[in-house]
C-alpha cells in the first residue's frame, strides 16, 4: 500500500525539527508552520499558513485517505481519558447535573461566541459543553486542496491557486471533492446525540459555538453554507454540507474515539472522485495551529480491506505466528517420536492405601 507522511509543525526545541524536504513530500512557508502564540493559532488568517505537497510514486486506486497525525500525544493518559461526560455525547445530560468528572476543563473564563465565522456576544465566563480535556483538545487545523491542470500526463492539486481544474479527459474537479462524510465509526450501543433541550448561552458556550471549533463544527439544527474566501482567510473547514451538526459531527466523533498510542492518527478526509495515478502532487494548507509539544503530520493514502498500513502490528502478528508454528512443530515432533497410545493404563501409577 502507499502511504506518504509529511510532517509540517514541531516545537523548535525538538530535535526532529520540520524540514522543507522529506522522503514523503515537501514544505513550503516552513516558518509559519509553527506559531508561537495562541492569538496567531485562532487567527485563521491565510498569511499565516503553510504548503504541504505530495507527490505520488505509484498509482492509488479508489478513495485517497487524508489523515492527521500528533506525536507524541497521550489520548491514552488514564487522566485525559476520564475527563470527560460521556452522556453529553449521547444527549443524555441536562443543565445542572454534576460535572466533576470534567475536570480541570470546566469553564472557560472569557470567550464570545461563534456561529460559523461570524462571532458576536461579551466575553464571559461560560461553562464548556460537552465539558473536559477529551472534547475541548479536538484537532483543529485546517486542510484545503484544489486541482489544477499542469499537463496531459500529470494532475496536479494545489491550494489558493485556481478554483478548479480540468484532467485531460475533460473533467473537472474542485475544493469540494475532499470528503468528510463516513470517517467517523458508528456505534450501535453509543450513539452520537445532540442535546434535546437548548442551552442557554449566558452560562454555556457549546463546542459548536466555541471560536476555536465554530469553523469545523457547526450548530445543530442549521445548514450553515461553506464559506471559502479567496485566500481561504477564516474559512470553514467543510466544503459542502458539514458532516453533522453539534456533538454528532464527525470530526468531533473521530477525536473522541481515543487513541490505545502515544501516536495518534485520525482521518480527515478521503478523495474519492477517481483513482489517482503516480506523479499526482496533492498540495495541503494546514492552518489554524494549536500549540503542541510535538510533532504534527499529514497522512494520506489507502487502505485495504484489513485496514491501513501498521508496521508494529505486522511485527507483532508475524511474531507471535512464528511462536506458534515452531510449538506446533515441536508437539509435532515428540508425538511423532514418542506417541503415546489413547487409555494406555500402563503409564498410570495407583497409590495403595
């Protein structure tokens, strides 16, 4: 299977700093990969992004799977993991039961609140909701693409250059064909639920009306439209109709489907409008930087029908495999060379009393 791992933020402190070049593609505009403040990380301000690009070395066909990746990140962190209410994933909480499980991310101390892009309201102190360190870490960088016609053997995917293209064939593709519907798993026994009831927004600011997250989730019960500039400054993160609405969103519910690794890697998205011959370059723009102690990177390619490409497992199935076919092959052995008859009474010692 192919699969290309670009790595575009890191800490500048770390010893595996970005670099422009890597052995999965390329980065460009590699100082504004990392911001070193949180007013930049909210900007969502297209000057201060960067380019990711992939080029493809083999053919990939059916969907292309986008993927982002944090490392190291501890999802599986016994604190991280019990902060947070389950029931107001599933709709199943009201306003005044206890949230003590939330800690230590209750409340926010000052935010206005946000529809989309648009944000109005005072800045007051508004407890989370859902609350906890699970819901209120939610990846939020952005990633756009757009094709481009560069000749009649290579199809080229840039970002913020045209706002379309044309394949030799004549058809033609744009920002719309990166997909987020289907990332999200499906439960039959914990099913996503918005809250029955509204909350009031003088004491809570929902996850969808957080200025961190408006852009990638939007309020539930509305059709908010996509809203693309042309520099792609304070744009949504959806295209086309938003995957879900409110906590049922699926880039919410692929974040808090915790990770069992330090190493999380979480899709985002799958181009699936044809198959993708090698030499295709896929150019991202990532943008809208949380701060983080580690490194983050952009994933894609496929997967087959026992999932995508995992080398420790592989390691581990092929381990264990060779344990059992040298066991069977001694037990083989001594039965072969030894064998022992069925209810022979002789090897049996009785003890007289």
């Amino acid at each position: 299977m192919s699969v290309y791992r670009v790595v575009y933020d890191g800490p500048s402190s770390a010893t595996a700093v970005v670099e422009s070049e890597q052995s999965g593609g390329t980065v460009v505009h590699v100082s504004k990969c990392h911001l070193a403040s949180p007013h930049d990380a909210n900007s969502f301000s297209g000057s201060k992004t960067c380019f990711v690009t992939i080029t493809l070395q083999r053919d990939i066909a059916g969907d292309t799977l986008v993927f982002y990746e944090l490392s190291p990140f501890y999802q599986n962190h016994r604190r991280y993991m019990t902060s947070q209410l389950p029931q107001q994933y599933m709709g199943g909480w009201q306003a005044g039961d206890t949230t003590t499980a939330c800690d230590p991310v209750l409340t926010s101390p000052d935010s206005l609140l946000c529809n989309g892009t648009v944000c109005y309201g005072a800045n007051v102190s508004r407890q989370h909701y859902p609350c906890g360190l699970v819901a209120n870490t939610m990846f939020n960088d952005i990633f756009w693409y757009v094709l481009t016609f560069a000749s009649a053997q290579v199809v080229t995917w840039q970002l913020c250059r045209l706002h379309n293209g044309t394949l030799p064939s004549g058809q033609q593709l744009y920002p719309t064909d990166l997909l987020h519907t289907g990332i999200a798993r499906t439960f039959q026994s914990y099913n996503f639920a918005n809250p029955s009831g509204k909350l009031d927004l003088d004491s809570f600011l929902p996850i969808w009306h957080n200025p961190n997250y408006s852009r990638i989730i939007p309020p539930p019960g509305t059709s908010l439209p996509p809203q693309i500039t042309s520099d792609y400054t304070n744009s949504t993160a959806w295209t086309t109709s938003a995957p879900g609405t409110g906590v049922e969103n699926e880039f919410f519910r692929v974040w808090v489907n915790l990770a069992a690794g330090n190493v999380v890697r979480k899709p985002y998205g799958r181009i699936g409008v044809r198959d993708l011959p090698a030499g295709t370059t896929l150019t991202f723009a990532p943008f809208m930087k949380a701060l983080l102690a580690g490194t983050k990177a952009i994933v894609v390619g496929e997967v087959a029908w026992f999932g995508s490409e995992n080398v420790a497992l592989g390691v581990v199935f092929l381990v264990v495999g060779s344990l059992c076919l040298v066991a069977t092959v001694v037990f083989a052995y001594k039965a072969i060379r030894n064998p022992r008859r069925l209810g022979d009474v002789t090897t049996l010692k009785w003890k007289l009393h």
